[in-house]
C-alpha cells in the first residue's frame, strides 16, 4: 500500500531527521482518535512495543465524562490503565503535519494483555475473524459527508454555534464551480490522505449548501474503518489550518438534508466476490441474499451502531435521501438499503442508514454480525420494494429514536451471541448516558417555545 512506511523505514526517516513526531493513536467509542504525540526517538526505540493510557477513554462521552454504570472501568475500580499496543502495519506519513508519521494501536488489558473486548478495533476484529473461519473476508467502502463552513470551530464556538454560515451559498450536488472555490480544502484533503496511504477515489459536492463528500475505495473491513477514521480526522485538521470549520454532526438544521456515511459491503474468497453469481436474477448469489437477509432483519437492533446520539436520529426524514424504511431496493436510493452493481462482479449492498456520526469499526462489526447469521440460517431475503419507499407503509420503520433503538440494542440475542454480552452491555450504557445527558438539557427550542408564551 503505498503510503505505508515500514518499521525499518521509519527509523530512517528519524535519523535523517525528515520524521520528529508519532501520533500513537487508539480509537474511542465514538470513533475519535486518541492517544500522545511520542518524539519519534522514542518511539521507535521504546515505546513501538506498547504504551498506557487511562481506561475511561472506553467509557466516556464527547465530554469526557466519567459516567456511572459501566462494568470495566469506574471510580470504585480506581480507572486504571490499558496497554495501547501499536499496530506496526499501520504506520503511515501524516503529510498535512510538519515531521510527523502515525500509527494505529489495539487496546489491552493491562495485566493480562488481552484485546479490551469493547475496544472498537477489538469488536470489527472478533467479526473478521468469524467471517475468516468461515472463509470468507469483507470488503467495505464508508462514503463520507459533511458540511464545511466559513468559520473557525474556535470562532463558532465563540458564537456559541449561532454563526453557522456554509462555505457555499447553494445546493453544489456534484458540482465543479462551487467546489472549485473549495479546493483550498479539498485538494490538499485528498492529495494529504492519498500520500497517507488512504486510497482516495474522489470528493464532490453533496446535495446542500457546503455538503461535501469522500469517497474512498473499499478495502478490507479493518483497513477501511482506519481509513474512515483517519479520514475524518484528517478533514477537521486540514479544515482547521484554512481557518474552516468542518462538521460531522449528522444534522445541523432541521431545514436542510442531513451527512450520511452509507457503508457497501461485499464478501471475497481468495479475491472472488461472493455476492456475483452471473446466472442468477441480478446477478446475485445466494450468500449475498442470505447475507442481505440478515442484515435487514436485524438492521433495528443495530440500529444505535449506525445512529448513536440523540441528533443522528433527525436525519432520518421523508425526501431528504436518508432513508426511514428498513427494506431493499434495486439502485434505488429511498430505501434503507441498496443494491448496486447488479449482474456485476461489481454487485454489493449499500446500508444508508448510518450517519455521519458513525463509528465505521462498530457499524461494521454490526452489520457483519447480522450478515453472518443471516448466512448461518439461511435467512430468506424478501423481495426487493419498488418505487417511493418512504410512501410504503407495509415496509418496516428505522427506529425513529435514540431511546428505541437503545432497547432493540439491550434485547438483541443476535449481538449478544455475536459481540458478547459484556459489549452490548457496555454500549447499551453508553446509548443510555447519552439520552440521560440529553434529558436534563434544556433545550434553546424549549425557550423559544415557552420563554414567553408558556
Ligand atoms: P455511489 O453511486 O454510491 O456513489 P460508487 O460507484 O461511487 O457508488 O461507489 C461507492 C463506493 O463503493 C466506493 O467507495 C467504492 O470503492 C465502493 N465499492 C465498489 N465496489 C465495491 C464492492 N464490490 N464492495 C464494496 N464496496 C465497493
């Protein structure tokens, strides 16, 4: 993969001095990278075996909280340590930071040294290698939207989030004028990441004022939710140096369309896709249907995977190309999921209800947990629905909250048998905090509504 730098070409670059720092990053449970900035001295002489780092950062919010409830970690238990161990096959170039290279870590236990289960590489990693058993991989794509605006975060906040003006005065859906104007952003976005060892396939305008999106091509299931992450983190960074602010919150105006990070999913053996069969209707296997099966049958109870705050749940809306229907449909973007590449080799399932919020490891861990047991029992997929799917109303409904879908979440034997016990139970909690948090919130919509006239 170009872009990936060795262990032993690390080392070069730091004593030829063209490398002075490493990013020794881990990934929280909402998919943010963590971690220290480690002269590269010292990394590459101590700490690429392992380094520490408090064990709240897997059971704490956006905030930072120390909230209640969570069996591993708490004040009772002292909030210890967890070993961060580097995964030297992740090392890359940041090339949009001066000297400075990064590298993926997987989190561990601190005595024992065994993967964190809810550690999100460690729950996509359980389900690789479940599918691995079985002799299948996942490749899988995480398109990304989102919005830039003309302000700083720092100037926004100051504002306290009133000034949100989009860098662009119209709907740029695949637009080259607007998003030329943009390229201040854009190109070193796609330039920065690509020499980073991200294969970038494209950006383009999205359907709204300032909506931009990347697409990346589909990888293995590991290496795509890295690339997600380092994406995304890339993009608020190189955002920030211009002096823009870069938002991945999934709806910021109840007027406009929401970001979306809609995840294509396909099965490979020894590089022969699965989900063709060149004879069948569509050109699709049995294993996609039987995998596609699974995955729409259980999309509710992993619906909090795909939407996990109390906003991601606004996107869900009539018209606006998120879906609020979990059926299937053929190139068709009204319904929660859907097939592209039919009769192709090409051919794979596109799942549009994640937003851009998601955390890629868990979604995907998610979805390939539904996949697999809908192949384990053969799970009948249904015919495809036709037409406007959000006007279908015999077709089954996106839980429409937070709340609802933290319950589907907290009942599900199918996660629970997957992912373990211990890990539904950690990030039902974590749903949970997050609608406690937002029910003693006092919202500026109660105050407008009621300031005067209640
Ligand atoms: P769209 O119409 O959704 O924009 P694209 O052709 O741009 O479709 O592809 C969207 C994403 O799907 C890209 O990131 C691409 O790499 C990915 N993709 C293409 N083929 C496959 C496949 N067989 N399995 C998984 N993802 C794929």
């Amino acid at each position: 993969m170009p872009g990936i730098l060795s262990f032993d070409h690390l080392k070069t670059q730091v004593s030829e001095g063209t490398t002075d720092t490493v990013l020794v990053c881990a990934v929280d449970m909402q998919g943010r990278l963590i971690g220290k900035r480690f002269h590269a001295a010292n990394f590459i002489s101590h700490s690429y075996a392992e380094t520490h780092c408090c064990n709240y950062l897997l059971a704490t919010d956006l905030e930072m909280a120390t909230p209640d409830g969570y069996a591993s970690t708490s004040w009772e238990k002292g909030y210890g340590d967890y070993v961060m161990r580097p995964d030297l096959s992740t090392i890359r170039p940041v090339p949009w930071l001066e000297g400075t290279a990064m590298v993926m870590c997987d989190v561990l236990d601190h005595h024992t040294h065994a993967p964190v289960p809810h550690a999100p590489r460690a729950v996509l990693q359980k389900q690789i290698a479940r599918l691995e058993a079985m002799g299948f991989t996942a490749k899988m794509a995480t398109e990304l939207e989102f919005f830039l605006f003309e302000k700083s975060f720092d100037d926004i906040r100051k504002s306290g989030f009133r000034d949100l003006a989009p860098i662009s005065g119209y709907n740029e859906d695949y637009h080259i004028f607007q998003t030329t104007k943009e390229e201040g952003v854009m190109r070193p976005v796609r330039n920065h990441l690509f020499a980073a060892g991200i294969p970038v396939e494209n950006t383009k305008g999205e359907a709204e004022a300032g909506q931009e999106e990347l697409n990346i091509r589909y990888a293995a299931a590991l290496d795509c939710a890295d690339h997600h992450t380092i994406a995304k983190h890339a993009i608020k960074e190189i955002a920030w140096q211009q002096g823009h602010a870069a938002s991945f919150l999934p709806k910021w105006d109840a007027g406009k369309v929401g970001s979306s990070s809609h995840v294509h999913q396909s099965l490979w053996q020894d590089g022969t896709p699965l989900f063709y069969d060149k004879g069948a209707d569509l050109g699709m296997s049995d294993l996609m249907k039987h995998y596609m099966a699974g995955l729409i049958a259980f999309a509710p109870e992993y619906v909090f995977f795909l939407a996990p705050y109390v906003n991601s749940y606004k996107r869900f809306s009539k018209g606006t190309f998120a879906p609020t229907k979990t059926v299937w449909s053929v190139d068709n973007r009204t319904a929660g999921f859907r097939l592209c590449g039919d009769g192709t080799k090409g051919v794979r399932v596109e799942c549009r209800i994640g937003g851009s919020d998601l955390n890629p490891y868990l979604a995907q861990a998610a979805m390939l947990a539904a996949g697999i047991k809908g192949i384990e029992d053969q799970m009948v997929l249904a015919a495809p629905t036709k037409g406007d799917v959000y006007e279908d109303a015999k077709a089954a409904d996106i839980p429409q909250t937070l709340r609802a879908a933290t319950d589907t979440l907290r009942g599900s034997q199918m996660l629970r048998a997957a992912m373990g016990d211990d890990v539904v139970d950690h990030y039902t909690r974590c749903a949970e905090w997050e609608q406690e948090e937002f029910d003693r919130a006092v919202t500026d919509w109660e105050i407008a509504r009621g300031f005067e006239r209640a």
